[in-house]
C-alpha cells in the first residue's frame, strides 16, 4: 500500500484535518485543541492538527541566521505527563540534531536543521531529554487522502500534550512530501507535543511546522506499519503496534 495509489483526495476535501482522531484529516491534536489542514472544527482525528485550550502568540520565522533566538512557551492543553518547558532564551538557531525514534517497528531516525524552526526543535529536544515520549504510541494513522502517522501523546489517545504551547514557525510554501515530519496543531500557533510523519506525498495547507525529515531506512519502518493499515473501531489507531519505546539523541 502506497501513497501513490490510494485515491481519497475527496475525503481530504471533505474532511479537512481533523485534530487527533476521526476521518482522514490534517495533523490535530485533540486533548491540546488543535485541528489541522484536514479535520473539520472538532477536536476528534488524529492527523497533523491538535487541540488546546491556550495559544501562543508571535509566530516566529520559518527559518533565521541568527545564532540564537527567544521562545516564547506558554501554558496550555492538557498535561500527558509532567514536564518543564524549554528553555526560552538564547536558544541555538544553527546546526543540526538527530533523534532516533526507537520503535516496536525499528528505529526511525529524525534529522533537523535549527535554522528552519529553533524554537520547535527547542521543544523537542527538551521533551526527549525528559524521556517525554518514552513509551508511547503513535495514535493516529491516515491512509486515504493524505499519508501521516500522528505521535507525541504519551496517553496515546491524542488528546494530550506537553502542558504548554508555542507559535507557528512557517514560510507559507512548506510542501508535506514523504519524508517530512512536522507538527500537529488545533489552529494557528497551537503547537505542543504531537507531530506527524508523512509517509506518502500529502496535499496539505501550509499550516504545519516542518522541523525535520527521515531517511530511507525510517521511512521503510513508518511504511511497513502504514500497510497493515488502520483501525476500524472508531479510532484512526494503526492496527500494527507504532509504540515508541524510546527516544534517543544521535
């Protein structure tokens, strides 16, 4: 099964993203408040959108030659499992960062430039030097329309987060081709914990933050899982195990 020979664009159309759950919709996350370029206004589908009960405000730039810039992380969304914020000073603008998905699957390795989106990237390391998500599974798979495998839930049910909330770090012409993973999100600059790898081109609005991208060998692990297919109860769950057992640097 592959991205290229489903044919469910008008189930995109119609069902813009969802947030964490429900029919194939864009990047949401549920328990943050956020629905993304495919899920309608309800907090229920899984994709690459969240929901939350709190945003932050300042979009910042989609990338940046400063060495370093400030964050802003604000309260809100419901808390998966206790966690500080990251730092929101002096945070690194330049150079790269690999983590390692350790998964039931194999391991999917996630490579990111600073320079596009530090204070996403900021976040993400932080949650991982924290064990955030540790031991838990990707909730949401989207099979027709667009191709995304949905983590970053510890509860696993996609209504949860890290417990705060940063803004948008977008150029306007981000493209969801196979390889990108990026941020789900409940609405503008709703951005928390969850995030989406795209498995197959995926005609999304330019609404998600784009922090990194997978290699070959990941996105053979992510297609593999992607191929059993998903759920037919009333969660977009995959039905192949997608447990994050734990993430690594390097």
């Amino acid at each position: 099964m592959t991205a290229r020979s489903r044919a469910g664009l008008a189930v995109f159309s119609a069902c813009a993203i969802i947030a964490l759950g429900g029919c194939a919709s864009g990047p949401g996350e549920s328990g943050s408040g956020a629905v993304t370029p495919d899920a309608p206004t309800s907090a229920s589908s899984a994709t690459p959108s969240a929901s939350t009960s709190a945003s932050a405000t300042g979009s910042a730039p989609a990338s940046t030659t400063a060495e370093t810039v400030s964050c802003s992380y604000i309260a809100g969304g419901e808390r998966s499992k206790p966690v500080d914020p990251p730092p929101s000073e002096n945070v690194p603008a330049t150079g790269t960062l690999t983590v390692t998905l350790d998964m039931t699957a194999g391991p999917v390795a996630i490579t990111m430039d600073r320079a596009n989106a530090p204070c996403t990237i900021n976040s993400f390391e932080a949650l991982v030097k924290q064990g955030f998500y540790d031991d838990s599974s990707c909730h949401r798979l989207v099979d027709q329309g667009i191709f995304i495998l949905q983590c970053g839930d510890p509860t696993g049910t996609g209504t949860g987060g890290p417990g705060y909330r940063f803004a948008d770090e977008l150029s306007g012409d981000e493209q969801y081709t196979t390889g990108v993973v990026a941020m789900a999100n409940s609405g503008p600059d709703t951005n928390g914990s969850q995030f989406f790898i795209v498995w197959g081109d995926s005609p999304l609005d330019p609404d998600y933050t784009i922090f990194g991208t997978i290699d070959e060998p990941s996105l053979d692990v992510v297609s593999t899982i992607a191929s059993r297919g998903v759920s037919k109860d009333s969660s977009p769950n995959p039905i192949a195990e997608a447990k994050i057992t734990r993430a690594v640097f390097g």
